[in-house]
C-alpha cells in the first residue's frame, strides 16, 4: 500500500539546482499554476560550485547558468515547450535566494517585459519573515 | 509418466525487496508545493503623457541599500509598514461633497492624505542594493494591507472574506454559484484595486 503510494507520487527532479535556494517567508500567497508556469532559479552558487563560479549571484535556467544576454532566448524555448494552448497564460516563476541584490531581479523583470511575459510570481516558503 | 510437480519460485526474499522499493521511493520523493506571491508587470509602452496624480496620492516607501525603510520622508520600522499603508489607504479624505467621496472608508478623512482607495497609489523604490529578502517583506506587507481591506469590505457587504473566497474559487472547493462569486470578487477588486507602482531602482543609493 505504501509502496505504491509513493511510487505514484515520486517525480524524480527534472533539475539539478545549481544555485542556492532559501526564499524568503510570506503568508499572502497565492498557489503556483505548474501546467503554465516556466522556472527561472537565482540566487549564489552553491557551495561546491563555488570554486568553479565564485560566489557572485547568477541566473540558472533549466540545467544550466545562464547569462542575462541570453535570457530571452532561454524563455522564448520553454515557453514553446508549454501546451499550446497555454502558451499565452505563461506564468513565470522565479525562485531567488533571499540573499540575493535587488538589482538581478530587477534585470531579469525588464526582460521579462521586454518578452511581453507580464505575469509573475515570487516563490516563497511559508511563513512570515517578522515573526522571530 | 510420472506428473512432475512444479517447481516452486521461493518467495521468501519478496517481503525485503518490497520493503527496500519502499525505502527509496520514500527518499526519493520530494512534495512540491510552491506558493508565491504573485504579480503583474506593467507593459513596456511609451507613455505620451502620464497620469498626473497628486501628491497626496502617493504613498512613497524608499528602501535604501542597508535595508532601512523610508515611508513619505519619515524612517520607519518594517513592522508599522502593513498598519501605515492600511491608514493610507482608508483614509478617504475627499470631502463628502465631492464625487470621489468614499463611502465606506474609515480612516481619519485628512485632506493631506489619499483621497480614496481607487486613487490611491503606492510606490515602492528599491535600491539596486536592497536584498531579496527585504523586497519581498515590503511587498508582502503591502500586499497583506490591500488584502486586510479587501476583506473587511466584501465581508461587509457578501459576508465571506475576500482571499478566503478567491482561494476556494480558484482551487475549485467552491460549491455554490462560482460565476457569481467571481463577479463579487472582481466587484472588490475593482472597489479597491492592487496600484502598486515600482520605480526602476536608481544606480547609486542614499
């Protein structure tokens, strides 16, 4: 019984997570939309991609880094990979670190707005960052 | 001929493989539940002439590089954001006379301060500096402000909460009239519209 329980519900990672990933807490959240939304991970590299990568914070787009001059291109794929009739409610996920400067995130929005992708969402962890 | 009997498989072993799958589906599964908040960015169009909207309707909140908040020219704790922008929000200070009156406000009615909620824009300043964490704190405290008074008014006038509701509706647990629960919800909205204005962050912070 058990074991077919969690043979269902295993979904094996489709991402290996080169980035860190500690968001920060928030309690007035709405729920993710997986069939139409694509990832776009920030954040510093994790610590033993550091001596490759450094330290400072870098995008990461499915398997890989990638540079803010190619985020476009990036975005412009996965939505094409979205069912079809999706495509035009894309939802862009962005998961950032908590640590992280303003200014990346900000970079990544004016691209988005550039891709006409208006619609976004701040992943957070639960919780609420004022109480502890 | 003699009748062979079957060789029979030993299944002794079947109850430590079984036990073993289990093992490593239960370590390998991960239950993903992503919530976030969520927004809107404004289109890329040039803007021939802007809005004019006055000064009383803005409520500035500056967050410089060390994370320090700066709401209207005043240093404030980030705990008094979400009770600032809820007073700033409900003020209703256009005068009764006028047609922009609010009827259902309750705050101060100061005529220095917005004139209803549908006027009234919040603008959040980021220093490029400013870390992540505390963006998403000032945009959660906004967020909370503009959802303690959704709230407040369709309880007030429907009798449910407004995100309580919006939840249901939207996860489908919802079992009555979803058409006209939807019709509700955007009544609210539209009473008292998410303006949350951000500026481009400057280069250099003060």
């Amino acid at each position: 019984m058990l074991l077919f329980f969690f043979m269902v519900v295993t979904v094996l990672r489709d991402t290996n997570l080169l980035v860190r990933q500690q968001m920060p807490k928030a309690d007035q959240v709405e729920k993710l939309k997986k069939d139409r939304s694509i990832f776009i991970f920030a954040g510093k590299p994790r610590s033993r991609y550091q001596d490759i990568y450094g330290t400072e914070a870098k995008i990461q787009i499915g398997d890989k880094y990638t540079p803010i001059s190619n985020l476009k291109f990036a975005l412009t794929g996965l939505r094409a990979k979205l069912r079809p009739e999706l495509q035009s409610f894309v939802m862009v996920a962005l998961k950032v670190d908590g640590d992280t400067n303003t200014g990346l995130v900000t970079d990544i929005k004016q691209e988005l707005r550039e891709l006409n992708m208006l619609k976004l969402i701040y992943i957070t962890s639960q919780g609420n960052e004022l109480e502890n | 001929m003699a009748r062979r009997s079957t060789p029979e498989v030993n299944a002794g072993s079947m109850a430590d493989i079984a036990f073993l799958l289990l093992i490593f589906f239960l370590v390998t599964t991960t239950i993903e539940k992503d919530k976030g908040i969520a927004r809107q960015l404004p289109p890329i169009e040039d803007i021939i002439d802007p809005p004019i909207i006055k000064q009383k309707n803005l409520f500035i909140v500056n967050v410089n590089r060390n994370d320090q908040l700066l709401v209207e020219e005043k240093l404030m704790d980030v705990k008094d954001l979400r009770q600032a922008a809820i007073n700033f929000l409900d003020n209703g200070g256009a005068p009764a006379s006028s047609p922009e009156y609010c009827n259902f406000c309750q705050g101060k009615r100061s005529p220095s301060s917005s004139d209803n909620p549908e006027k009234a824009v919040i603008s959040v300043q980021n220093d490029r500096l400013t870390s992540y964490r505390m963006y998403i704190i000032v945009q959660n405290e906004l967020v909370a402000a503009y959802n303690y008074l959704r709230d407040r008014e369709s309880e007030r006038l429907y009798g449910w909460k407004f995100t309580q509701m919006k939840r249901d509706v939207d996860e489908g647990n919802y079992n009555g009239n979803v058409e006209a629960a939807r019709e509700k919800l955007e009544n609210i909205q539209k009473l008292i519209p998410l303006k949350l204005s951000e500026a481009e962050p400057k280069k250099t912070g003060s």
